[in-house]
C-alpha cells in the first residue's frame, strides 16, 4: 500500500474568520503555506463573503511573517496565547486584511 506523506498538519478557517495553516517541517520554503493560505483566504471573501480576515502565526516565525506580509496582512496585536509548549506560554500574532 502506498504510503501519503502529511504535508499539512493544519489547514484553518474558524468562523470568526480566523486562518491557521501548520505545514510540516519537510516541506517548508516550498511555497506550500503561500498556496493553502490563499486557498483559505478565496474561500473567506469569495466563497462566504467575508469582510475581512485574521492570520495567527507565531511571531518568531519570520517566514510565517514575511508569507502574510507579502499577502496583504497587516499587524494586528501581539499576545500571550493559551497554549503551553515546552514550559512556557506560546505567544501569538495577529495580523488582518481587509
């Protein structure tokens, strides 16, 4: 049987209108993230009509950042999520478009 690699740990749209796309770590800088997210944010303004839309990414993650940048994101807010991850609070970025 032939085995399918897990490219896409995570592909969100919430119905607050929020986006969260978790490529796994092989198939980084393959322009996979740029691909999904724009999928989500057709879906989000074609498909339901939204008026704008919100990306969650973790503001150490230049890449993550430089992606919803170059989408039109604009920084929102920086705060202290409520996921715990190796003994500490994950912190997160909210960026939005409109």
């Amino acid at each position: 049987m032939e085995s399918h690699p897990r490219i896409c740990r995570r592909a969100l749209l919430s119905p607050s209108q929020q986006i969260q796309v978790l490529i796994a770590k092989k198939y980084w800088s393959q322009g996979i993230g740029r691909e999904v997210t724009e999928l989500l944010m057709r879906v989000a303004f074609d498909g339901l009509k939204a008026a704008s839309v919100v990306a969650i990414v973790d503001p150490n993650n230049k890449a993550s950042l430089s992606l919803i940048k170059g989408l039109g994101f604009a920084h929102v807010s920086t705060k202290q999520s409520d996921r715990w991850d190796n003994g500490h609070y994950v912190f997160e970025c909210k960026a939005g478009v409109l």
